[in-house]
C-alpha cells in the first residue's frame, strides 16, 4: 500500500509540474502581448484555450 502512494504522488507531481509550466507560458505571453494590441491579447488567449 505504501508504494501505491509513493507512485501516486510522483505521478501527480509530475502532473502538477506541467500544468504550473503551461500556466506560467501562458501567462508571459498575455503579459507580452497586452502591451501590443488587443486582437494579438485575444488571438493568444484564444489559442491558449486549446
């Protein structure tokens, strides 16, 4: 049982780590193109989404 957990909270530290690299991608390139224009701001957040 204590090397089901060990495996769990590997696997889902991994996951975790991936999602907190996508959110941080994500938002440096709403930062970077809030500044531009708004079509780039919503084109970005648009493909974001996906």
């Amino acid at each position: 049982m204590k090397n089901f957990y060990r495996n769990f909270l590997k696997l889902c530290s991994m996951l975790v780590l991936q999602n907190v690299v996508t959110l941080s991608v994500n938002l440096a390139d709403n930062i970077m193109l809030g500044a531009f224009s708004e079509t780039a701001l919503s084109g970005v957040t648009t493909v974001n989404q996906v």
